[in-house]
C-alpha cells in the first residue's frame, strides 16, 4: 500500500514536472544537457564508488561475465555518456514547430506543431548508461521522465539520479522532471504501469521477458522491441562480392545485436558458386553453417538445419542458410519467419529491388547494404532511445522526434462553422 | 471455446487477408470503393428490410428515441455513405509514398515509405454507416479490417458486410479483407482484444463505458477518445461581435458532439460588457447558464455553477461560465479541467495568441475560430475515423493517413558498417 501511494505519488508529480519541460525553452534545455555532461566528467570518481557496490554485489550473486561488464562504469562509458547529452544538446530543438500550415476555403489557417508526449516511463535491466541517455532523450523531447532500472544498478542509477537532480536545480527545473523509482520490486513496475492519467507512454528495454511482462500488464501504450530475426536475400545475379561483404558485415561485425544477420537465402542459381566463396570467409571467423537440404549438398561443414533454426535468433555466431527457387520464395520465408526488424536483398536489378522494398514488412528494408544500419545514428536521427517492431507512433529507431506528437493549430480571423 | 477458435480464425485470416490488401493497387482498392457505392444504392431496398429487423426489436426493448435514430437507415443515410466512399475514392494513395530521402555521409539514401498498419479492428456501437466508413477507410490505407457492431445493428451490419464482400469479391481481393464479427456476446470483445499478433490497432466507438473497457483489456494498442470538454477564453480586448458568434456557433449549433463548447471562460475586463451581451442570445437559443460567483453578479439568470459543472461535458444546451483574472488564469483553468480535446482563444493580441497557442494542451488549439473545426473534415483530412485524444500515434482527427505507417527504406551499392 505505502508502495502504491510513493509510486502513484510520483507519477502525479512527474505529470505537473512535465507542463514545465513543455514550456522550457531551447536553451534552458540545452543547458541542463551540457551542465549534466560537466558534472557527470567531474564527479566520476564518486560515481564508480557507487558502481563498485553494484559490481561487487552482481560478482558475489554470480552473474554472467556479460551482465557484470554491461554493469560496469568506467571512464569510456562516462566519456560517451557526456559525449552523447553534448549531442543531443547540439540537435535541434524538436518541439514547438509548425509544419503542413495550408489554407482552408474559408481562409482558416491548419497546421501542426510539435509537442511533447508528457510523462515517459523507461523501464530497463542493468546498463547504468539508459539513466543518462533516457534522461537527455526525454528532456530535449520537452518529456518529464520516471526511470525504473534495474535492482543489480540500483547504487549507480541512484547516483546518477542525484548528479541529474542537479543539473535540473541548476537550470530552474523541477527535480520532479527526471525520477528514479527507488523500489527494486518487481510488484512496483505494474503500479507503473496502471498510471494511465500520469503516464503516456512506456518504453521497456531489456530481455524478452521483462518487454512480454510490461506489454501484458500495461494499460499505458507501449513501444517495444521483442527481437530482430534479420534475413538478407542474394537474388539471380547479385554481385557475389557485394552480396559476401554485406553477409560477412551483418553476421560477423557485432553478432549479439539485434540488426545482425540470422538467415542467408540465396537464389539457386548463384548458390552453387556463392555459398562455397562466402563458406571460406565464415569459416574464418569462426561461424556455424546450419543449411537447408540443398545447402548441406553444396556446403559439406554445414550441419543440417532444423525447422526450429528459421525464424530464430542466434545472437551468434551461428548463420541459418536457405536456397530458394525465386524472389517470391524469399519474400515468402521472410514473411513466414521474419520479425518485421530489418531485412536486406543484394541485387542488381531495378524491378525486383522494387519489389522487395515495397513488399517486405519490417521497419528497415536494405537494398545492397548491411542489415546493421537500422539503428538511429546510422540512419540519421541521431541517439536513439529504442527500436520500435510495432507499427503504432513509430517503427524501427527512435529518436527525440519520436518521443514528440503534433497537435493542431487552427488560425483564424472569427471562422464559425455552418 | 469455440468462440474463442472462430474468432482466433477470423484474425489469423485477417492477417493473411492483410498482405494482400496492402500491396493491392490504387486503383483496384478505389474500385472496391466505388463498386460498393453503387452496390449499396441498387440494394437499398434490401438493406432497409434488414434494418427494419433491428429497428423494430430496439423499439421492442424500449431504446431511446436518439438511439433508434442512430440505428434506422434512411434514403439520406445510404447515399451519405455511398457518398463517403466515392470521395474516400477520390483521395490521394496513402500508402507506398517516399519522404524524406536523404543522403548520409557514406553514400546510403535514407528515405521512409508510408505502409499499412496491417489489422485494424474497430469496435462500435449502434450506427451502422459505421460499417461502410470503417471498411472503405481500412480498405484504402491498405488494412484488413474486423468490425465488431453492436448487437442491436446486427441484421443491418450483416447485410452491409455481404454488400462489402461482393465488392471485394468483384475486384479479386479476399473476402477476410473486411470481416464482421458474427457474435455480439461481449466476451467475443475479451477474445479481440488478445490477438495481438493477429491484429495491430484497435479503435473502439461509442460510449466511455465501451472505451474504457476496451482499454483495460486490450493488449493491443488502443486509439481513443474519451470525452471532449472544450473551453473557449474571451481575451482582454477581445472583439464582442466574434465572441459572441464563436460562443453561439460553438454551444449551439450541434451541442450534442464532443467539439462543441462546454466552458466560457471570460477575462475580467470584458465581463461587464460581454456577458450582457451574450446572454440574450444564449438565452433565445435556449442555453442555460451556469456561471461562477461573479458571472451570476452580472448575469441575472445565471445558476451558481458547483464544483462538478467545471471540466463537465453537458453535451446539452448548458453553458459554464467563468470570470478570470488574466491569461494565467484561463490556462490554469483549462489545464485543470480540460480534456486535451479542443480548446479556443478570441484575442486581438499577438503575443498572447502564441501563448495560447504553445501552452494549451489539446489535440486542437482554436484561435479566433470556433471549437466545431475540431473534425476530419473542417481540418482537411477527409473522412474521419475517429478522434484521439491521446498522444501516441495520433492527436486528434484521425483521417486514411493516420491508418499508416512508415518504414525505413535504405538504398546503398554494397556499404557496410565500420
């Protein structure tokens, strides 16, 4: 009970916080953003006693080498933190623009101007660095913030949540813009997430698990990520170069993330001179090949896929290899198994390159290039604060422009309706 | 159980129904349109037979006069439907556009390609034009639909669901581009709103009651509209002649919708003089006022408003009426008692205007113009859906385009990511 009325009491100020994150101006906002970068480089020390307490803690409880490392503050990840507020501080402002203003025939003027969202609630698992960039992301948005990371950070987050207090009082904004839910519990995230009159948008980041929990219980929109099963299609006469760096990229640069290659298909006519050339470099970099029929018979190392490795997400160094008889047989294993995050063909022709861009449903479609640019910075939108597989509000990386919706604003000189 | 399998059934077709509607042409989607126009003129005979069985029962069961109305088709209501569709027909292909391309710096064009939404579901109450502007509207963004009318239109939504079907079938596209929900047990709703991976938008109409359930069970995005209590604030200096027509037009003309003005909140240079002056004419046209302490000074026959007449939504010829002290005031009212609907200034001040303008939060900000604009059609958005008075995705009329998505769409020559 006393937990319900801390959160809902939170939710309730971060609601009046972020009237006044509306109204603060471009430079009010930018300030808050560089002051935050300054004292996050000069108070580091006592922020890695803070992160020791977490590491030390996540070591004796035995979690993996991954999770201590993604746990870890060290003077790279504060460098970027700082690097990346002073970015989001050098963006336009993305609130408050007027767009589409047209003429009506009986002389109104309509168009759409920018606003915040209000209230964005983000919840999240052990990096430490999604409180600082979050908070950038939200504010340079006009949004207030309610930060719920996870209990195996909760020392650094509280430490981060104080120097971001900071840079708030500073600049005249209330320390309510940015909060940090103190309860670790998990019992805390569905207060959260029936604050529907104080929140207006959830964005959950981390494992499947946590994103199912929140999507399941929330009555509040939310933007979500379930995973990227990415496929990259080489078509009847892709250039087999082209077509090995672009696998070679997709697969091998960064295995664990979600843009990474999972599923090669390859169209039967290039296969028996495509698959052997790229085997050699896969191998190399230390890649299992699980074939279909066809791929086995080209490829002798290939280990024979399973119906359970379509569609699948390795996160590794594992690539699932299919030969397909036609580009509609490519767009149809897609469509069957693919997870609407990014999907790529190589191809030279004009017509099917078309086809493939107009047909394939994901929130990035490449056409000669790697699966691993769908992501903000790549694609130009500058930080991202997630990437959207649902079509609602956005689809594919978020940045500061998604976390803005317009309103209208109807000019006129005495218009009455008849 | 077996509910639950032909509905699970009918949203998994819908999917499938789904990829085909979104890549149909333009002109095999406008022809569905027009062809149902014509459909529904030449069987309008047959129509009106099986309206008459959903009339009658509703008289039977004692509905309200203004619920029967809703209910019954007329000549006027059908050719206003075949009407609705040759000019949805008419409107620019919302889907396959490209904006927004741009060059980065290692030669990727970056563009984004507007898309379907995939599976809409609307869910709605009596009117059953519904139907038919739901279908055509999904239909042209590119959408399968489901459509779930009320139990008391269920003989008229049947027979127009068999009309729409022709139509589709006449053009080639699939019959589960467009399918009605046969059982109108409520708990047919419950089983909807858990296909989240059959459908992507939910859209109920009707009463609170109805959107509220929708939310607090739907796992799939909800687009909605509460209520609407619109103010309008007579400014220091405001022209009494367009005040007082925005006022009248605003309360009167069609007091029963959601744009329709609830508040006056009048600043206190103009009360003694304004008031007065509109009085007479809210009283002609019937209105009752119910005013605060100082309007009932001014205003004779004013009632003293309570608590509970300020952020009320009569929908009824009554009026609250406010006197303020200053801008400040009027925003302060209307951000604690508005409903982010629609909200209007009469001012001669420019700078006041933009404030105006920049603070209020509601889907429309008037200035000088009357809160009824707020609509699909005043707007310039064509045809309407509905209208969302939360942030995500849309704010406000929702017209074809905010049935879309976009998606990114990358044209390289073989980079890759360093």
């Amino acid at each position: 009970m006393e937990m319900e009325s801390i959160i809902t009491e939170m939710a309730k100020k971060a609601r009046i916080a972020s009237r006044e994150a509306a109204s603060a101006g471009s430079a009010v906002k930018n300030r808050v953003l560089t002051d935050l970068a300054d004292i996050l480089l000069a108070e580091r020390k006592a922020l890695f006693v803070e992160n020791a307490r977490d590491v030390e803690a996540a070591r004796e409880k035995g979690l993996s080498a991954a999770m201590v490392d993604r746990l870890t503050l060290t003077d790279k990840t504060v460098e970027s933190m700082a690097k990346g507020l002073r970015e989001v501080a050098a963006q336009e402002d993305p609130v408050g623009g007027i767009s589409h203003m047209r003429v009506r025939p009986n002389g109104l003027m309509v168009g759409k101007m920018t606003i915040p969202l209000g209230v964005v609630c983000m919840i999240y698992e052990s990096r430490p660095n999604v409180t600082v960039d979050a908070a950038g992301l939200c504010l340079k948005a006009g949004n207030a913030v309610i930060l719920r990371g996870g209990s195996e950070a909760i020392h650094s987050n509280t430490a981060l949540g104080g120097l971001i207090a900071r840079a708030l009082a500073e600049n005249g904004l209330p320390p309510e813009t940015v909060s940090l839910v103190p309860i670790t519990d998990r019992a805390a995230v569905n207060v959260l997430l029936a604050q529907e009159e104080y929140i207006d948008l959830v964005i959950p980041r981390g494992g499947e698990g946590l994103i199912r929990f929140v999507v399941e219980h929330s009555r509040i929109p939310v933007l979500k990520h379930y995973k990227g099963v990415c496929h990259m299609f080489v078509d009847r006469g892709a250039d087999h170069g082209m077509a090995e760096g672009i696998c070679m990229n997709a697969k091998v640069q960064r295995p664990g993330v979600c843009n990474a290659l999972e599923t090669l298909l390859v169209h039967k006519d290039e296969a028996r001179t495509f698959l052997p050339r790229v085997e050699g470099s896969l191998k190399a970099a230390g890649v299992e090949i699980r074939g279909c029929e066809r791929t086995v018979e080209i490829v002798a190392e290939a280990v024979p896929a399973t119906e359970d490795d379509w569609g699948r997400e390795f996160l590794d160094l594992i690539l699932a290899v299919k030969v397909v008889d036609s580009l509609e047989a490519a767009l149809a294993h897609i469509a069957a198994y693919g997870s609407q995050h990014t999907e790529a063909i190589v191809t030279p022709h004009y017509d099917r390159a078309l086809t493939f861009m107009r047909r394939v449903d994901a929130s990035a479609v490449m056409v000669n290039a790697s699966t691993r640019f769908n992501d903000g910075g790549e694609l130009g939108l500058g930080a991202e604060i997630g990437i959207s597989t649902s079509k609602l509000h956005a689809f594919g990386p978020m940045g500061v422009k998604e976390l803005t919706s317009e309103k209208f604003v109807v000019l006129g000189e005495g218009q009455i309706r008849s």
